[in-house]
C-alpha cells in the first residue's frame, strides 16, 4: 500500500497538471499509482498492479 500522504502529494501534481479536466487528473494520478507499487511489488504484472492500483484509488475517493 502507498501511504496517504504519498497518494495525497500525487492527487496534489495532477490537479496541478490537469486543472479543468477531472477524467485526465484521475488518469494522471492512476499513471503515478502504478509507478509508485511498480518500485515496490517489482514482482508483479502490469494486471495485478492495476488492481492494486484500483483499490488504492477508491479508498482515497
């Protein structure tokens, strides 16, 4: 799991990079998701990080 805050500073860049368009924010901020479990869980799929990745983003929502 990605702390909070860690998850709260990546909401933080994409709001700032995508102020007007919430579908390429959430997309953005899905992107870092990934990145930030691929350096932790480097064992794993692309498929199983997204999930990974999709939990965390709804229990931040």
């Amino acid at each position: 799991m990605i702390p909070v805050e860690e998850k709260e500073k990546m909401q933080k860049r994409a709001l700032k990079n995508f102020p007007s368009d919430p579908m390429m924010r959430d997309l953005h901020f899905i992107r870092e998701l990934i990145f930030a479990l691929k350096k932790k869980e480097e064992e794993k799929t692309y498929t199983e990080l997204g999930a990974i990745a999709r939990d965390e983003f709804h229990l931040l929502a």
